[in-house]
C-alpha cells in the first residue's frame, strides 16, 4: 500500500475488490472489507489516479452502516474509518472542486462534536468551499466556509490563532465580494487577536504580521486613513526580519510590502516609497517560480508600481513592461479566474497612463475595452465590478469617448444586482452609502445623453439610477393582472415567491448576532434564486420579455398620461429640465444661466432664510425670501413654462408634475414666483401656481404605480391621528393638535366614515393599526427627518415613533390619501438625495396614491388654516370623495389664506402622486 506506482495502487484496489466480492453481505468481514477498499480507493483518489468519489465515499458509508450506534464495535469503527479518511483528506490539495468538498463533508460527518479533529475537519472543508467560491464567486460559498470557520473557533482547538486567521481570512473574501464595512473592521479584529497569540520567538509570528498588514491595507484602500498604512508597513518590515534570504516565505513579504509602500506613495506622493516598491517587486518576483500560484498577482501589482512612476518621470520603458507583466498574468491565468479582473483593470490602467502621455487614440480604445472586460468579468465581486463601472464612466466622460452612456448602464444594471442581493431594507440603504461617491450617477447619466441628443435614453438612464430603493423593494409588489390572464397559476407562484423573499428581508433586519445573521443572509439568497428563476420563466412567455426590466421610455411616457412631468437635472456637466410630454418626443429645456454650485448655494439660501423666516412677525414682509423665488422663476422655471405654453399649447390650470433630482430635490420650485408687475401695468404676473396646478413625483415608475393601483377602490373611511403629547425624547407638547382633529371632522362629508386616534392611543402600533384600516389619513404630530439613517425618520407617538421602516414594511393597497401635517415629511436623505427617502414617499410606496408633505418645519397654530381651507375646497362637492382632487384643493388652500398665514408657511405644503 505504500508504493506509489498507479500498477501497485491498481493491483491493491483490485485485491481489496476480490475479498470484498469473497465477502458478501451478512459475512461477519464484510464491513472489514468495505474498508479497506474504500481506503485504497481514497489513496487512488488522493494521487488523482482514480476519480470516482462517489462509489468511495458509498463504501465508507456502507462500512459505518453495518455499525450503526449501539453496536458494540461502532466506536472503533467510526474512530478507524475517520483516521483512515482524514489521514487521506490531509494529503488532498484543497482545489475547491465538487468532488473535494463532496468528500470533506463526509468527513465531517465521521467526526461528531467532541471528536479530536473535528477543528481541522472543519477547517479543511472551510478552505475548499473557500477556494470554490475563489473560482466561482458563489456567495453561498463563502458563508458557509464562514460559519465553518466560526464553528472551529468556538471548539477552543489548541492552536486557536491558526483558526482565528482562517476566519478573518474567510470574512474579508467576502468583504471583498459584498464591500460590507463590519466584515473589514471584524477581519482586523481577529487578525488583531491571532498576533496576540503569537508572540515575539513564536515561528508563525510572521504569518499573522502579515496577515494583518495586508487587512490593514484593505482598509487604508477601503476609508483612506493613512495610520493603516503606516501600521502595515511596520508589520511588515518586522516580519521582513523573520524571513532572511532562503525562507520560504520572504518573496511573499517583499511583495506585501511593496504593494503597501505603493499605496502609501499614491497617497504621500513619496519617491522613495515609489522606488523601494518596484525593487521589492523584482526581488519577490525573481525569488518565484514561474509555476507559483501567486506570481500573476506580483506580475499586476509591479505593473501599477511602475505605471505610477511612468507618469511622475515619463520614462516609457516603464509603462511598456507594465504592459507586458498584466499580459503575462491574463496569460497565466484560466478564462475564469476571478484575479482576471485585477489584470484587465492594470492592464486598462497602463494603457490610459500611455494615452495621457502620447495622445494614441488606439490605447484609449484598448484601455476601455479593459474597462468592459474587467466589469464583465463574471467570477469577480459585484462592489468591484461596480467600482470599475464607475472608474469607466469617468475615464470616458474626461476624455469624450462614446463608451460613456454604455459605461453609466452598466454601472446602473450592477449596483442594482448588487442591491437586490441585500437581505433587508436596511442593508440595502448601507450598501447603497457605500456607493454615496456615485450619487450624482443618474443626472450625469442624463446630462451625457443629452449632449449625445438622446432625450429619451435620458429619461430612461435617471429613471434607472434614482430611487432604486424603492424601485427594487416595488418588484415584490407587482401588479400580476395581465400575467394572471396568461398563465395563473406562474402568477401565483411569482406572488408567493415575492412574499417570502418580503418575508425573509423583513425577518433579517431585526437580527443583531453576526453568525445567526450570516444564516438568514443565506436563506434570503436561497429564495431570492428561486425568485429570480419564476422571473425568468415570466419573461420567456410572449409580451413579458420585459417583465421587471428598468422601464423603456415609451412605458415611462405613462406618466404624463395626465399631463407633463418634468425632470430637472442637476449635473456637473450641466443644469437643464426635460419635459415628457402625454404623446410624441421629449422636449429639453436647457438653462444656460444656472450650474451645480449655483443650485446647491440656493439651496443653502433657502435653508437660511427658511430658519430666519420663522423667527419673524408674521406679518413681517419675507424680502429676502421673495428674491429667492424670484431666481427660481426667472433661471428655472420661466424657460419651462414658455415650453409648455408656446411648444405643447397646455391650456391654463393644467396639472403638472415635477420630478426633481439631486440638489432640484430641496428648492421649493412650486413656488416659483416673478413678484413683478406686467409691461403695460396691467396687473402682476402669474406665478406658477396661478398657472398650473403643480404636484411632484419622486420617480415616474412611482407615479406610474400609483395610478395602476386606482383601478380598485375601497369604500372612503377617513381617520384623523393626532398626538399633541409625544413620548420622552420625541418632541414639546403640540398645543393645537386636538383643535386641528376636531376642524377636520367638521370638514368630513357625513356620508364618510370618520374616527380619530390621539392621546393614549395614539400608539405606534395604533397607527399602524389606523393606516392599515382605513383609507384617507390626516396625521398631525411631530416629523423628523433623520438625514444619517433615513429609514429612521419617524412621527412622534404616544409610546414610540412610528418609523419610515415600519410603513414601508406595510402593503395597503386600498390606501388613498394621506394628509402630513408635520415637519419635514417630504424631504430627502443628504447623502443620497435622488434615492428620494421621505415619510411621504413611503407612504406612497406603501400604498397612498395621492400624500401631502412638507418640506420644513410646519407652525401648527397657522397650519390649521390651510387644513381648513384645503378640506374645504376638497369636499365642495358634496358626497364626492377623490384623492386626484388633493393638488388642486391644496392649490386652492394656499392662495386663499395668504392674508393669514406667512409665505414661508404657505409654500411648505407640496403634493406628491396622482
């Protein structure tokens, strides 16, 4: 059995095989003999001489069989059989093929807690699952190999620091396929904790230094805090100590500390650092073989080293061997390999660095189709994929290459994928910030293609980039009457589907233990691939091939069925508005006068005036105020309305509908207004209000949805909730809330079913309850906006705040009218302002067709005059009970109490949906 010869190994399964054969079942050495054939073939397998696992690991299985627990020889057994199998699994290279993990898990079912090498059982199949996903990318993969590697941890095993560095070293493979920040932070923590294990004179002390540089260097590139990277740098140089000339391990040092002095140079524009790196990179280099399994990494990373110092000294002979190393590596490398995407992105890099110098147009077009191939690149993380997409679009736009428009879909079809694969709200919002560099995506997406005069595709582009929270969180709730009619029983599946994965995200956002998170990550992902297949199978039936698809701009265009919606860009290329007109073409309204920097100073000017406004009499003229609705009129909203009147003939008091992005999102452009008489003195000109009636819509899908949903109607039942004494920590007592539930009762049809919720039961759960029960809503208390944690923007309730979250979380489809008489309910996040998340845009969401929000703090003594007037106006008609009446009825509202409420207060009301 100790011959290595494949005859030997042949000849001895072949003997094992003829006693096995000798001994059939019932044989008192029949399990004997499964054993010793199954350990000749394990060794044939070990030395890749025999490939048939299955029948192998089958025999282990029938030899444990016939000594089941009880019997009295089952210790023994089990105990022989794990020796033998494990003593053979040490000898298997870890290649993270099925057959490999196939194997390892029987193993690990040979060893039950409390067996000795359960640890390292568990930390083998840990290693191979971690190497398939390495290969694969599955991210089911490395969750597993995570909860493995937790497993062995928690057994205590004597050698804890070698265990302690498997897991962080598991945890950052998928911080850097998910990008999630706590992964990074407790990687290093555990990375910390291995050190402290290994003391100075312990001999793995040099494997945990470097360990933990290369985390530290993680997260230097992750937040940029330059202490990370002088840190990496010492443990390096100390572990460089350890590993003199001849130990084995020193190329892999120089390397990480190359790469670290690299990232310091970047940072410190230091030459020394620069220099020190590249010499460190030919020494690791020349110390590998050209058979080693890490050398296309060293070959990329000397590649960028010599790339930066190309463009500090010009001296070309260093970028064309940074050329030449990155196609060694892609050379070096199978079709699959994920680290390919790190040879196209330095490879794309070389080729940008010479185009800057030289001006060759043909390295452009090779460095963006490096860019394409490293973002394609289907083994490597979705958060680096989407990093390279946005390193493309920028590349592209500075140098005016007609990959741009290409570069931003891209961009928008990966962190959509990527958002979709979050298990919760919540985690969605947090891995979106992470991307927060990449807010202005969707206006610059648009602003390039109208320089590229492709009106609709920017329609189409910023309808993709905003709003994806509520965009992917709406794909759960589909309206499912066209595809009931084609195939009912594919539309239940898809609703039951959508429910659990609803289910399942909702469930994860309450869990706060990282392991039994990791679980409910992974049974999110199981449904969500079983979700994803019924959508498939959806979109091959005819006229569904575009089911859930980012909506073409013939399907947007529904939007204006009502009337016009105009998007207002903000982009750093430029500031203009494109209107989408009930039938034909877009039309583009640019405003040559207005940039970025000058609507986010607006911006700030409102603020200020807004807060000064409310320090004041009222009846104190707001003239500063007035200059600013001035500018908004005449840079913004006067080019739009001499398109709408002169180019589309819209008739006076119109309804239209604005959709702003980015800084558009915090200016109150429904109060534009010239305050300036007529030439002939015939009278002041109209502002807007007076010539349209004007609402918002956060996205046109939305909108869109909206009016989709009015086609069922519940019977009107009408609920005021007021809360005018807030629980501890949520707000001062609100003197005219009851005063304000008793005017709207009065104002109530009799034929409308009224009840109010205030007081002690004005609860959390009691509003939930109301919103659930009933479907128009007035609510009058304190809004906050919580611009850190925008799901946390809250009403104030008698116990607790009634949060963002806890609406969203809530489908009430027969919902109608949501009347928000509190502050800031309609005002976005800061952070990420084009994902449009406010209490009125989740009330929407969860079902509202038609919300009143506010934009600033509202005064509740002067609000209740404006209820008044609107309830008013809304129910003139007697018996008549329609949400699609709000933006007229709240136009009417504010220009009927300009005598009694201040300007500031008037124009703090918008209406947002149908």
């Amino acid at each position: 059995m100790r011959s290595k010869s494949v005859s030997a190994l042949n000849d001895t399964v072949e003997h094992f095989q003829f006693v096995l054969d000798k001994c059939p079942v019932g044989h008192p050495d029949h399990a004997a003999a499964l054993t010793n054939l199954a350990w000749a073939r394990l060794q044939g397998y070990s030395r890749n001489d025999l490939q048939d696992i299955d029948s192998t690991t089958s025999l282990f299985r029938d030899a444990l069989a016939l000594r089941p627990q009880g019997h009295p020889d089952h210790p023994q057994s089990l105990y022989h059989l794990a020796e033998y199998v494990i003593c053979e699994c040490n000898n298997l290279p870890k290649d993270g093929s099925d057959e490999d993990i196939q194997l390892r898990r029987i193993v690990l079912e040979l060893c039950p807690l409390g067996h000795q090498r359960r640890p390292r059982v568990l930390d083998g199949l840990s290693w191979a699952l971690g190497a398939r996903f390495t290969e694969r990318g599955s991210i089911d993969d490395i969750d597993e190999s995570i909860q493995l590697c937790r497993d062995a941890v928690s057994l205590c095993p004597e050698d804890v620091a070698y265990y302690l560095n498997n897991l962080a070293f598991s945890i950052n493979l998928r911080f850097n396929h998910q990008g999630k920040s706590h992964d990074l932070d407790e990687a290093i923590s555990l990375h910390e904790e291995a050190l402290s294990l290994r003391p100075v004179g312990h001999a793995s002390r040099d494997t945990s230094l470097g360990n933990l540089g290369n985390i530290l260097c993680a997260r230097c590139q992750h937040r940029g805090d330059i202490n990370d990277i002088n840190r990496a740098i010492s443990l390096y140089r100390e572990a460089l100590t350890l590993c003199p000339p001849g130990h084995p391990s020193r190329d892999t040092v120089l390397n990480n500390l190359a790469l670290a002095l690299t990232i310091r140079c970047e940072k410190l524009r230091t030459s020394e650092d620069l220099n020190e790196a590249i010499d460190s990179y030919h020494e690791s280099l020349r110390l590998k073989q050209h058979d080693h399994p890490e050398r296309h990494r060293t070959l990329c990373s000397l590649s960028t080293a010599l790339c930066f110092r190309f463009t500090e000294t010009g001296k070309n002979e260093d970028v064309e061997e940074a050329i030449d190393l990155c196609q060694q590596s892609l050379a070096a490398l199978p079709s699959l390999h994920p680290d390919r995407y790190f040879s196209f992105m330095r490879l794309e890099r070389a080729y940008l660095s010479r185009y800057q110098a030289q001006r060759n147009h043909t390295d452009l077009s090779l460095a963006v189709e490096n860019f394409r191939s490293a973002t394609r690149h289907p083994t490597q993380g979705l958060p680096r994929r989407i990093s390279r997409a946005y390193h493309w679009t920028l590349d592209a736009e500075q140098h005016g290459h007609e990959s741009a428009l290409e570069a931003y879909a891209t961009f928008f079809e990966f962190l959509d994928a990527h958002l979709a694969t979050q298990p919760s709200t919540t985690s969605r919002q947090e891995a979106a910030t992470a991307f927060s560099y990449a807010r202005m995506f969707p206006v610059n997406a648009a602003s390039c293609a109208i320089r590229r005069d492709d009106l609709p595709h920017a329609v189409e582009l910023v309808e993709q980039g905003r709003g994806q929270q509520w965009s992917l969180a709406s794909r759960l709730r589909t309206p499912l009457e066209d595809l009931e009619s084609a195939d009912s029983n594919l539309a239940h599946n898809f609703s039951e589907l959508s429910r659990l994965v609803s289910n399942a995200a909702q469930g994860s956002a309450a869990i706060t233990d990282r392991a039994a998170a990791d679980q409910a990550a992974v049974e999110y992902r199981r449904i969500r691939k079983r979700w994803e297949a019924a959508v498939a199978e959806i979109r091959s039936i005819q006229g569904f091939a575009r089911f859930l698809l980012p909506p073409s701009y013939e399907e947007l265009q529904a939007a204006a069925s009502h009337g016009p919606v105009i998007i207002l860009i903000a982009s750093i290329y430029s500031c203009g508005a494109i209107i989408v007109p009930t039938s034909g073409e877009p039309h583009h309204v640019p405003f040559p006068s207005v940039a970025l920097a000058d609507l986010k100073m607006l911006k700030n000017n409102f603020a200020r005036e807004i807060k000064l406004a409310g320090r004041m009499d009222p009846t104190e003229p707001r003239k500063d105020l007035r200059v600013l609705l001035r500018k908004i009129w005449d840079e913004i909203m006067l080019p739009i309305v001499n398109v709408l009147q002169h180019d589309l003939k819209l008739r006076r008091r119109s309804r239209i509908w604005l959709c702003p992005t980015a800084a558009f999102t915090s200016i109150p452009l429904h109060a534009a207004h010239p305050f300036r008489t007529k030439e002939d003195r015939s009278g002041q000109e109209s502002c807007l209000e007076e010539l349209y009636v004007c609402s918002y819509t956060p996205t046109l899908s939305a909108l869109i949805r909206s009016r989709h949903m009015m086609k069922t109607r519940a019977t009107p039942s009408f609920i005021a909730v007021g809360q005018s004494q807030p629980g501890a920590g949520q707000g001062t007592v609100l003197a005219a809330v009851d005063s304000e539930l008793e005017l709207v009762h009065k104002l109530i049809p009799p034929n409308v079913k009224f009840t109010t919720l205030s007081g002690d039961d004005a609860t959390r759960a009691g509003a939930l309850d109301a919103l659930q029960r009933n479907t128009w809503v007035h609510l009058a208390c304190h809004g906050k906006q919580d611009r850190e944690q925008p799901y946390n923007s809250r009403f104030s309730m008698r116990d607790e705040p009634l949060t963002l979250l806890d609406i969203m979380e809530n489908n009430i489809p027969q919902a109608e009218f949501a009347f928000l008489s509190a502050c800031h309910t309609a005002v976005g996040d800061e952070q990420t302002p084009d994902e449009v998340i406010h209490l009125a845009a989740g009330l929407q969401f969860s079902g509202f067709k038609s919300v009143i929000g506010t934009l600033w703090g509202v005064d509740d003594a002067v609000a209740k005059h404006v209820v008044e007037a609107f309830y008013g106006n809304m129910f003139k008609k007697k018996g008549v009970v329609d949400c699609t009446r709000a933006a007229s009825a709240l136009n009417y509202a504010t220009n009927t109490v300009k005598s009694k409420v201040p300007l500031e207060q008037r124009i703090v009301f918008i209406h947002i949906g149908v």
